[in-house]
C-alpha cells in the first residue's frame, strides 16, 4: 500500500534537495517548501496509510467501530505544517530583506558574516 | 600474602602536599623566600610516615587503603604499599624536602615565588598518587596530574617563547602517552574485570591468558616510554630544561621521569618475562641509553648534560627492566636509587653554579673550588656516585647489574657491552661537570662567584652523603630497599644480599675496570668526541625535536588549509558538504547491515489515486524546468496540492484542509515576494554542476525512499495509535481522535506551535519595519562590491 507514495516521497526529496544547491535564494526557497512537504508525507507514511476512513469515532459508540487512519501521525503532521509554513515566510521575508540590503541574490556573494579576506588567527608558540 | 587494610592516615599524607600548595603562596607573601623552612616540614612529615613501612614491608608484609570515590564504576582512591611503593614514596618525599628548599634560596626574591611552590607541591602529591596509586583509574589521574604540573612548571617562565614551546611539547608527549595508558588500563579493566593492582598483582598470569596481552603491552609501553624519554620520544626531556632547576632537579631526573620505569617494574609480575618484552625493551632502552650518552658529550651546557644522561639512565633502567633477569632486576632496583640521589644532587649544583655564577655553560667556567668549596665537594660526591666508583652507591649498582647482565643466557653479551659503553660515557660526563667548572685556572664569570646560601647547599650535600652512606651500610640497604622493591618486581619474596666490596676478581669487577678505563679515555679526548658527534648530528640534520616542529606546523597548516576548504565563507559548499554526508548516511548503513528493504510489489491504487501521484510528480518537475516566475510557483502551488489531495486519499481530511489553506497562503507570499525582486527564477547551472548535484539528490533522495521502504515494510506497533483511539471519547469526550489529540492530549505541544508561529510572525514584522536609512549603508565588505546579479547568475 504504501510503496507508490514511499517512492514519490524520494523524488520530493531529491528535487528539494536539488534545488536547494542552487545559487540562487529564491530558488532554495522553493527547495525548502518542498522538503517540508516531503518531511510531512514521510511522518505521514511512517504510521502507514489506510484509505479513506478518517480517524472519527460514530455517534453512538466510544471506540472507532472499524479499522480508522492512524490518528497519531496525522497530528504530528498537522503541527509540522503550521510550523514549517511560518519558518517558510519567516525565510522568504528574510531572503526579501537580504536582497534589498545587499543587492544580490547570490548566496555565494553575501559575505558580511565572513569576508573573503578573513585574517587567520596567529599560529605558533 | 594479602594486603592489610590501614587507617587513613596514609591517604592523607598522599593528600597532604596538595593542602601545602594551597597554603604556599600566603606563607610565601608572609615569609618570602624563608617560607622555605615551614613548607619543607610537609615532604619532611611525609618522608617520617613512610620511614614507618620500612620494617615491615622488607618482612613482605603489603598494606592497602582506600576511600570510595565513584563507586558505581569501581573507581576508588585506593593506595597499595609494597616495596617498590616504598621506595618510590620515600624518594619523592626525601628529595622533595630539598628541592622545596633550594626553591627557596633559587628563586629568591623572584614575584612568583609562592605560585612555583604551589606547582611543586602539586606535582609532589600527584607523584605520590600515583606510585602509591591502587585503583587504575586513580592512577592513570595522578599520572596525568604529573604532566599538567610538568607543564605547569616547564612553562613557569612563560615570558619566554622556548619555554612556552617546551611546556606544550612535554604536555603533548606525555599526554599523548597518557592516552595510550588510558586505552591499555580499560583494556586490562574489561579483559579482566579487576581495577585494584594489588588484585591483579595477586594472579600474575591473569593478563597473559587473556588473550589481549599485545595490545595492553603495546598501551601501556606507550605510556611509559613517552614518560620515562625513551627513544624516540626523547626530545622533550632535554627541551623541559627550560623550567627553573629545582624542577630539573626533581621532576626531569630524579621523580616524574621516572614514573615510566616504575610503571614497567610494577607490571613486571604481570607483563613482564615474555619473548616480547625481553626483546622490546632491552632494545629500545639499549639504543636510548646510547645515544643519551652520546648526546650528552656534545653538549656544554651543565643542564642540558645532565638531561642527556638523564635520558641516557632511563634507557639503562629500561633495558635492565627488559632482562626480566633476578640479579639485573636487582641492579635496576640499585640503579635507580642511586640515579636519584647523585642525579638531583648534580642538576641542584648546576642550578647553584648558574645561580652564583651567572652562566652554566662550561666552556666559560672554571677554578670555582675555592669561591665555592661546600658546593664542590658535593658535586664530586655526587660524580663518584655518577661514575661509577668506590665507595659510592652508584659502584654498588654498577657491579650487579654488570652481574646481572653478564649473566643473563638470552642476551646478555650485547646488553652487557651497551651497559659498558653507556656507563663509560656517563663517567666521562661526571668528570666534566664535576672537574671542569671547578678545577684549573680561575675564569671570569658573569657574576662574581662565591658560596650560594644554606638553603642552596642543604639538598646536594644531603643527597651525596647519602650515596656515600647508603653504599657504606650496603648490606642494610639492600635489606631494607632493595629487596623489598625485588620483591615487587618478581612478584616474591626475595632476598638481597649487598656488599659493597667485591669479595673475588670475577667478571663484574673487570667489566668495571674496562669502563672506568674506557671513561678515562674518552676524557681525555671529549673534544675530539664532542666535535664527531657534532658533524654527524650535523650531517643527518633532523631529529625528533625538529620532527615535533613539523609535525606542529603541519597541523596548524593542515587545518587552516581543512577550514578555508570546509568553511570557506561560500554557503554553496557548506550546503553541498551536507547533503553528501546525509547522502552517505542514509545509504551506507542499508548496504553495510543488509537492512535493504525487499522489492516492493505495485500497489494495488485506484486509477485516480494514480493520477494524484502522477498530477504530484508533474508539478515537481514543472518546479525544476520552470523558467518563468509564474510558472514557478504555480508549479509548487500544483505539488502542494497534490500533497493536499493525498492526505485527502488516506484519510485524513484534516492534514487535508490545513494543506490547502498553507500551500494557497505560500503561493501568495511567494508571488508577493517574488514580483518584488527583480529576479531571475530559472536556474543557468552549467552542465557538469547540474549533474554533479543532481548525483547528491539523487543518492538523498534515493537513501530515504530505502529507508522509508524497509520501514513500512517491518511490522508496526500499533499501541499509542490503539491507545489514542480507546480513549479519545471515553476521557477526552471527542470524537475525532486528531483533533483530541491536539488540544488535549498534546496540548501543551500544540501551545509550542502556536507560540512559534506567533514569534515568526513578529519577526517577519521586525524584518519589515526595521530598515537602515539610505544615507547610511550597512556594513559590506569593502573590497567586495555585490556584483550585479545577471553576472551571478551564470
């Protein structure tokens, strides 16, 4: 059941992946949007898929009456998509405001945090 | 015979120096350089408690003592007195009264008088641990207690750049041997179980039928060959003459230096008389004890002399050691006491030379014996003893490890001709620095020359009487020290019987006169000999000391040059680093333990079920070829969706509805964003970079599909999914069992979440607000303008 789903997880992580090495901080971005869908799919699938019966106890009973979707992952998961929505913006915004202080959106280029010319400490007794 | 238990006491006296260090540098500032006198009453009180063990310890009587100390990993202080101990103990308190004097009249006046004392006294109470040292592990601290007050000491003048560098050299010899004893202590610990010494020392074989014999040999060589300057780790010891000469005197002849030697005599009984042992170590002591000497006649710095042969006495010790031979293990026993007493006598008249003189270079010395006579008697008491000669300890130890040696069936000939010719070339040394600064035409010196102070007399006076002394009452001695510490080294009783007058021409006594003769010899021509071992040290150029050097420089250079590679201030590489370690990381373990998961058959998904995949697949290539802006993110909203549409499929229409809402708000921002910046969203990676990291996705992407795989296709454990379900209603009262979970049962989780949306929010507000005014530019690297950003792309 779950190995179609296992195997387009893969291929979310390697274009994730693929996309975060890029140069270019928009498209890293988009990389890490990816990726925290893959990261949901992968939580997801760890707790095993079950088609179409929602975690829901009826009316009338107190226990689910048939086998239901695995409850547990799917809360986790619900917390994880919040959370990497708001460090998503967080990041875009950031990106927004790097690009509008330094110029670029070259992440090889943004260098105030370590300059080219960094001196070495002293070496010796 | 088992060990007695006794009181405490003794554990206190191996305490007692440390308590000293506190006090010293008060009664320093109190007394000056008198502070001497009190200070010394502490290895003086201590030398008295161990005069105690004396008696009964030469009847093969042992005793321990111990206090818990971490005693859920069997770490105790623990202390085991026998004969060896004993005499290590008694030579580490008794010297130690007179160093700690002489420190008092050396560094007179000096500001940091009282922080030296300190050290001293430190490493004197380390020493103490760790010959007395029971417990392994409390052992092996009070053996690297000793380094760091060695570098402590070394480095004491730490102004000086040959200092600093010494100090850090014995530190990482040392320390670095230290290690390697570690290693062979937990090696012994598991192969055994046993920590306590005297335990092990109870079953001799118990090492030796472990089956780890090698390694543990190997280890604990390691440690004891770096400690004791056995070639080639020599180096140091002759560097660590930097430190003032009280430490010289007692840390760098007579005590630390010898703690390698008396680790190998401790585990005689239990490593010792194997094939490996009587091949390793009469051979690397032999050649230690070689060059040592020959080292030591190229110098003309009184110091650095006496560490060569310093050096030089360890290998003897070393090799001695290595016969694992009853009567060469007594001239060992001899030796080292002897050693002790005329070596630390020696560096202190060095030191009182270069104290009074104001040079110890012996060329430019000369005719002291009058300006100096106490000083000069001791030194030629103490150069007897050195030498060789009648009627000193040092010709005492001499005979019967010729005795030994001679007699030793395995290799006893080629031992016994490097013990010749060692011993010939340490007489030559004891006549220079004994004769030379003192006899011949008076010399101008750099300072005029008189008698230095009682306080600088005290302790060589002391010491070479006692070699008189021990050797005039040489059968005592060999009842009271000797044989117990053989006792020890052979794991039973044996007894000594010394004299201190050959009573026949045997072998010993001509082997003597052949190095006294030899010694002569060499004396007379020391500076043809001293200009040949010049030009072949000159001819070959390198040496251990140089090889530290390189060794140092390579690695400040390596890992420059490691961190320029690895943090080249370039994000590009830290991000490609990354991914290849997760890369291997997730792939290598699958294909190392045979965890692969096995071939998945198709699963049986409806058509549409296959279409939302597919419609998924889609959009994720459609991110990577997109050239456009709009088509970027329409392509990411098309696999957010997707993601969406799955949940939907496996129901769980909650994640469901939540991936709509975020994934439609990210397309928004995104396009907000993205309109903003005039950017180009396609990718100009050239060829080979594109496969290149597509080759690092791929293997990520591939490791967690395995992984992933080979999960769900192991059972699963259903009990917290089960135990969510049983109670959602009945203790919760809710019927959908994620939404309970949320708010109830991980409610404080779900109270984390919101808190971190709030905070990226209010960040996301700062990022905005906060802007630096246009007239005044942030800081950017000057010499680096950004270039323009068509350029970056390609």
């Amino acid at each position: 059941m779950e190995s179609g789903v296992v195997i387009l997880i893969g291929l979310f992580f390697s274009v994730a992946v693929y996309l975060m090495l890029s140069k270019q901080l928009v498209r890293m971005l988009l990389g890490i949007a990816i990726l925290g869908n893959a990261v949901n799919m992968l939580i997801f699938t760890n707790g095993r898929l079950t088609r179409e019966v929602p975690p829901l106890i009826p009316e009338e009973l107190y226990t689910p009456a048939i086998q239901t979707a695995n409850p547990l992952p799917q809360a986790l998961v619900l917390t994880a998509i919040v959370i990497s929505f708001s460090f998503f913006a967080f990041l875009l915004v950031l990106a927004f405001r790097a690009y509008q202080e330094l110029g670029t959106d070259g992440v090889n280029t943004m260098r105030v945090a370590e300059p080219e010319d960094d001196q070495t400490p002293p070496q010796g007794y | 015979m088992t060990p007695a238990l006794i009181d405490d006491t003794t554990l206190y006296a191996v305490l007692a120096p440390f308590a000293a260090a506190v006090v010293a540098p008060f009664a320093t500032r109190w007394l000056k350089h008198n502070a001497a006198w009190p200070l010394a009453l502490v290895p003086a009180l201590i030398f008295l408690h161990f005069t105690g063990f004396i008696g009964p310890v030469s009847h093969g009587e042992t005793f321990v003592a111990a206090k818990a100390w971490a005693p859920s990993y069997g770490v105790n202080f623990s202390i085991y007195i026998d004969g060896l101990s004993t005499l290590f103990a008694l030579l580490i308190s008794g010297i130690g009264t007179f160093i700690i004097l002489y420190a008092g009249g050396y560094l007179k006046g000096h500001p940091q008088q009282g922080r030296f004392f300190s050290f001293l006294f430190m490493f004197m109470g380390a020493m103490l641990g760790l010959v007395l040292g029971n417990n392994l592990i409390s052992l092996f601290i009070f053996w690297e207690l000793t380094s760091i007050t060695s570098f402590l000491l070394i480095g004491f003048d730490s102004l000086r750049a040959a200092s600093r560098r010494a100090a850090l050299q014995a530190l990482v010899v040392t320390g670095g041997g230290g290690l390697a004893l570690l290693a062979g202590f937990i090696l012994i610990i598991s192969a055994t179980g046993e920590i306590e010494m005297s335990v092990l020392l109870a079953s001799p074989d118990i090492i030796k039928d472990t089956g780890l014999y090698l390694p543990i040999f190997i280890l604990v060589l390691g440690g004891a060959f770096t400690k004791s300057a056995q070639f080639p780790f020599h180096f140091w010891l002759p560097n660590a003459m930097e430190a003032p000469t009280p430490v010289s005197a007692y840390l760098h002849s007579a005590t630390m230096v010898k703690a390698g030697v008396y680790l190998l005599m401790r585990m005689h009984p239990l490593l010792g008389d194997t094939t490996l042992w009587t091949t390793v170590l009469p051979l690397f002591g032999g050649v230690t004890l070689i060059i040592g000497t020959l080292l030591a006649v190229r110098q003309t710095d009184l110091k650095l002399m006496l560490a060569y042969t310093t050096v030089a006495s360890l290998g003897l010790l070393v090799m001695l050691t290595g016969t694992s031979h009853e009567k060469a293990l007594e001239g060992a026993v001899l030796y080292l006491l002897a050693h002790s007493l005329f070596k630390g006598a020696l560096f202190m008249v060095a030191g009182t030379i270069d104290h009074e003189a104001g040079t110890r270079d012996i060329t430019k010395l000369g005719g002291l014996r009058s300006a100096m006579p106490i000083t000069f008697a001791a030194a030629c008491l103490a150069a007897l003893s050195m030498a060789g000669l009648p009627p000193f300890i040092g010709f005492v130890a001499k005979e019967v490890l010729y005795y030994g040696t001679w007699g030793w069936l395995e290799l006893g000939i080629p031992v016994t001709i490097t013990a010749v010719v060692g011993n010939a070339l340490m007489l030559v040394i004891a006549a220079a620095v004994a004769i030379k600064p003192f006899m011949g035409p008076k010399v101008e010196t750099p300072k005029h020359a008189h008698e230095g102070p009682v306080l600088l007399f005290a302790g060589p006076v002391f010491l070479s009487v006692t070699g008189l002394g021990l050797a005039l009452i040489a059968h005592t001695t060999g009842e009271l020290f000797v044989g117990p510490t053989l006792s020890s080294l052979m794991g039973v009783q044996t007894e000594v019987d010394l004299h201190l007058w050959p009573t026949a021409i045997n072998a010993p006594l001509i082997l003597s006169l052949i190095t006294i003769g030899l010694g002569i010899v060499c004396f007379t021509q020391i500076d043809r000999l001293r200009a040949v071992v010049g030009s072949v040290l000159t001819s070959i150029g390198w040496g251990p000391d140089k090889g530290f050097d390189q060794a140092v420089a390579g690695i400040v250079a390596g890992s420059g040059r490691f961190t320029r590679f690895a943090q080249n201030g370039k994000m590009q590489t830290y991000m490609v680093l990354t991914f290849i370690f997760t890369g291997i990381a997730v792939l290598l373990p699958g294909f190392l333990t045979g965890g692969l998961p096995a071939m998945p058959s198709l699963p049986d998904y409806r058509f549409y079920e296959w279409g939302i995949l597919f419609i998924a697949a889609i959009g994720l290539f459609a991110v990577l070829v997109a050239d456009t802006r709009l088509t970027a993110i329409v392509s990411l909203g098309i696999q957010g969706f997707a993601v969406a549409l799955i949940f939907m499929m496996f129901g769980a229409p909650d994640l469901s509805f939540t991936q709509f809402m975020v994934e439609t708000l990210s397309v928004v921002i995104l396009a907000l964003v993205m309109t903003r910046l005039n950017l180009l969203p396609s990718d100009h990676r050239p060829k080979g970079a594109a496969i290149f990291t597509g080759i690092i996705a791929g293997a990520v992407g591939l490791g967690l599909t395995l992984t992933l795989l080979a999960i769900t296709q192991a059972p699963f454990d259903t009990r917290l999914s089960d135990f969510f379900a049983q109670y959602s209603r009945t203790i919760a009262h809710g019927r959908n069992i994620v939404n309970v979970i949320i708010v109830d049962f991980r409610g404080f989780d779900t109270l984390g979440e919101i808190a971190v949306v709030v905070l990226a929010g209010l960040c996301v507000l700062a990022l905005i607000r906060v802007r630096t005014r246009p007239d005044k530019p942030i800081e950017t690297p000057p010499t680096k303008p950004a270039k323009p950003i068509a350029e970056e792309a390609h």
